[in-house]
C-alpha cells in the first residue's frame, strides 16, 4: 500500500526579515529534515488564496486538499461547527464568535482591538464566559457553543437570506472597534451583542483572574466567517482512497476532515498554537499508518498563531520542531515500513511578521516520492528556492490529484 503524508505548516511562509538578515523564519530556520525531503524530492510553488475569496485558512486548506473553494466553499464557520460536532440544519447560518481583548479607551467604539485569541485563553476558562454568554443571548433564534481556547460558534437558525459585511479580528489588530463594526441587515443587532459582551465579560470572575495573572481578559466578542452548511464530495470517492485521517487540535481542520468523510483525532496536549504537542502529533501519526490508514493530514497551528503575535524568533522555533518533532520521526517511520509513500510538506498560505495576517502571496511546498528519489543536494526548503522552481500550480487546489494519483 502506498501511503500519502501532507504535514500542514499552517502560516508557515513569511517575507525576508531583518532581523534573519534578510532571510524568512523558514529560511534562517535548522529544518535538516524538510531539507533533505527537498534534496531527493521536488520543490515548487503554488496559489491557495484567490481575488474575489476569503484570505483565511478555511479556503487555503479546501485548496490544499483538492477542492476548488470558487465551487464549494460556503463560510468559514460551519466547517468549524462540523468540526466540533455540531449538527446543522440546511437553513442555519454559522458564525465564527471569538473571544477577544479589547482596550484603551473609555467608550466601546473607541477600543483598540488589541488580541484576536486573549493571550490563548484556556478551552476551559472560555467555557465559563461562553456559558455567561449563552443566558444573556441564546434565544429560539441564537445558539452559542463553545470551541477551542478563542474559537467559539454562534448560529443563527432560519435566516437563510443573511447578508452583511464582518472583519476577521486578526486581520485588524491595533485598529479602532468603531471602524469595523459589522454591516448589513442584522449589524445593529449583532452591534448591541458585542458592546453588552464587553459589559458581561469585563466583570467575569474568569477574566478578573487573569488579569490578576497577568494575562489579557477576554473581554469582547467578535463575530466573523459567516456560512451556510457546506456540502462537499466526499474524499475517499475523489481521490480513491478509502482510509484517511486528519490529525489537528482546531476544529477548522477537524470540520474539513468531518466534511470530506475523513476521520480526524485530537491529541492529548495539542493545543492549536505554539506551545502544543508536536511529538504527540507525530505518535499519532504513527498510530494512524499501523492502523492501515492510507492518507493522513498532520496539521500544526503553531507557525500561524506565531505570525499573527509577530513574533519572528517563535515562528522559526516553530518550524524547527515541526522539522524535528514531527517531520523527521514520521519520514523514518515511513521509510521502515518498507512501503511505498509521498510525503507533501507545505503552509496553507502565508501569515508574514510585518502584516500579522494572511495574505495571498505564494507559497513553497516540497513533494517527496520514496520511489522517484533524486540525488542529494539540488535545492533546500525555502520561499526563495521555490520561486525559482519551475514546478507552479497557480491554482493550489490542482496539486493534491497529482499527489496521490498515478
């Protein structure tokens, strides 16, 4: 059986930095690893964000598995929904509701919107704020339910016609409350929930306690991402493979993964940002492979949540225990098998240091196959190296049948 690896670096590509002497963090990382899979393998570059589509991770990784977000994509926030198991209806509308920080001013228009994730609240704290949340909002009309650490769901039940404009938070970090405040036939309601959210959890012995802490309250919600169910053909009959796996701690991921019929787990001290549980990814991995599973989608966080803090030094450590923890281990586990297998490293999009967001700049990818080896020392991983490659998908999502075809 041949068996078909995608380690997703999410946010990992990045523009050349100062501080790494004009070098990206994947540039200016020690990624031996990655490295030696670019040497014997192939190194390209590709396009999984498009004009006209949402520069998130949502659309980035609907390309990067094979499917054209310009045909399927629906909103970000019902992929994550089917990723926390939420059943939806055919007429709900999903919103992504994160729990974020805002302060500097007296008046709530005049905040600064100063953490999208609150200095990586606990799933468990944020729990307790969703709960608080849901007896002063949940109603025939609104639910809430709570999801990983920042990332939570608000769903509005039989309003298919839904139409206005919302803001990512991450992508408006130091920017005025005031100025993006949603639009459209439900912004002054939608408006009242966050000013009365800032009054709720200001005064929530949760975020009182942090602040004791040291730590940024969660303070604020934001809604964003909206979309109806999506519907998507199902991976195994796509591709013609019958077992595949997602292995991830955010629900995005794990709603594709539910989306596509493909089964996904969560691992024991996964976390979904930088401090998580690289090895552990790695083991189950492994796990996976004994277990017959013929295609798996190791996703890290960390690389992006490090973008977005731009916090350059994190960003490259990131990506060297990425290459250490998890790239190395499951390249040898491969090779030991006896087995044929590819194995595809890439980010899904870039989150660069100097923006603090996604945006739609190529990205590098290499792809290694265990029986068309090239000789060593022809190129290395980098964003430079792939540019300079001829091997180009301008539309990402064309990649993946070449992956795992003929």
């Amino acid at each position: 059986m041949r068996r078909f690896v995608t380690v997703l670096c999410d946010g990992m590509a990045d523009r050349p930095l100062e501080i790494f002497g004009g070098r990206t963090p994947l540039d200016a990382s020690e990624n031996p690893n990655m490295t030696e899979l670019a040497q014997k393998g192939v190194v390209g570059r590709m396009r999984t964000l498009y004009s006209g589509l949402p520069t998130g991770s949502d659309v980035a990784n609907l390309s990067i598995l094979g499917y054209d977000p310009h045909t399927c994509y629906t909103g970000r926030s019902p992929i994550e929904a089917l990723g926390l198991g939420i059943a939806l209806d055919d007429e709900d509308i999903v919103f992504r509701m994160n729990l974020i920080n805002i302060g500097g001013a007296e008046e709530f228009e005049d905040c600064l919107i100063t953490d999208h994730s609150s200095d990586k609240i606990t799933t468990e704290e944020a729990d307790e704020l969703v709960k608080s949340l849901k007896e002063h909002f949940e109603s025939s009309r609104i639910r809430l339910h709570t999801g990983v650490s920042y990332r939570h769901c608000l769903i509005l039940k039989d309003k298919p016609d839904w139409s206005g404009e919302l803001t990512p938070p991450h992508d408006v970090l130091g920017d005025r409350v005031g100025d993006h405040m949603p639009s459209g036939d439900l912004a002054d309601e939608f408006a009242a929930m966050m000013k009365e959210s800032w009054k709720i959890l200001s005064a929530h012995p949760v975020n009182l306690a942090r602040k004791e802490r040291g730590l940024r309250p969660a303070n604020c919600i934001w809604l964003w991402g909206a979309g109806g169910k999506p519907k998507y053909e199902p991976f195994a009959k796509k591709y013609g493979i019958e077992k595949g796996m997602m292995i991830t701690a955010v629900p995005l991921i794990m709603g594709l993964g539910a989306g596509l019929g493909l089964d996904y787990r969560t691992v024991d001290g996964a976390t979904g940002d930088y401090y998580t549980n690289y090895a552990g990814k790695a083991a189950a991995a492994m796990e996976a492979i004994d277990r017959g599973y013929q295609f798996l989608f190791i996703h890290v966080e960390a690389p992006d949540e490090c973008g977005h803090d731009g916090d350059a030094e994190l960003k490259k450590a990131s990506i060297e225990k990425i290459d250490r923890y998890i790239v190395g281990p499951v390249a040898e586990y491969l090779e030991k098998t006896g087995e044929p297998y590819r194995i595809l490293i890439t980010p899904d999009h870039a989150t660069p240091i100097e923006v603090r967001t996604h945006t739609e700049d190529e990205i590098p990818f290499v792809l290694f196959d265990s029986e068309k080896q090239k000789p060593a020392g022809v190129h290395e991983f980098t964003e430079k190296a792939a540019s300079d490659a001829a091997l180009y998908y301008p539309d990402g999502y064309r990649l993946m049948a070449d992956f795992v075809g003929e």
